[in-house]
C-alpha cells in the first residue's frame, strides 16, 4: 500500500511541475527591428483568482526595454497546473 502512495504522491509532483508554452508571434509595424528588447511578464493564479493586477501590456515591455518604436511582439503563454503566466516580448528601436 505504501508503495501506490509513494507512486501516486510522485506523479502528483511531476504534474505540478510540468507546464506547457505557447508563443504567438504579431507583426504591429513596419518600423525595422532593432537590437533592443523588452518582456513583462505576468502571473494568474487560479485563473485571475488571486494575484492581484498584473501589467504585460506592449508599453510596459517596450519601456522596460527603452524601446520608443515598436517593430514586433511576442505573446508567450506558459501554462502551469495552478496559473497561467503571460510574458510579452517587444523588438525595436
């Protein structure tokens, strides 16, 4: 019996830390892509549940990169068994 346990205890975490990504790429401009980047990312807990606001919008990641002319983004959605995390990834001048 402790054996089943122990088995079912050990998938349990490895379902806990497993995830799967998913990145979307948008073309926004036709500004060239520069050498900077930016990213903001956020986490919701339980499906917004808990975690309070969370800001990954384009301009966050743009001025978090020192970027003023957007060429593209990158939406990255990373699944988790407890939350789901947005990261949003901007390329410009």
């Amino acid at each position: 019996m402790k054996k089943y346990v122990f088995v079912l205890l050990a998938v349990l975490v490895i379902i806990g830390v497993t995830g799967c990504a998913i990145t979307r790429p948008f073309d926004l401009t036709e500004n060239p892509v520069g050498s900077k980047v930016g990213e903001a990312t956020g986490t919701l807990v339980l499906n917004g549940a808990y975690g309070g606001f969370v800001d990954y919008s384009l301009q966050t990641a743009a001025r978090n990169g020192g970027i003023t002319k957007i060429a593209t983004a990158d939406v990255r959605k990373k699944y988790l068994w407890y939350a789901v995390e947005y990261t949003t990834i901007v390329t410009g001048e």
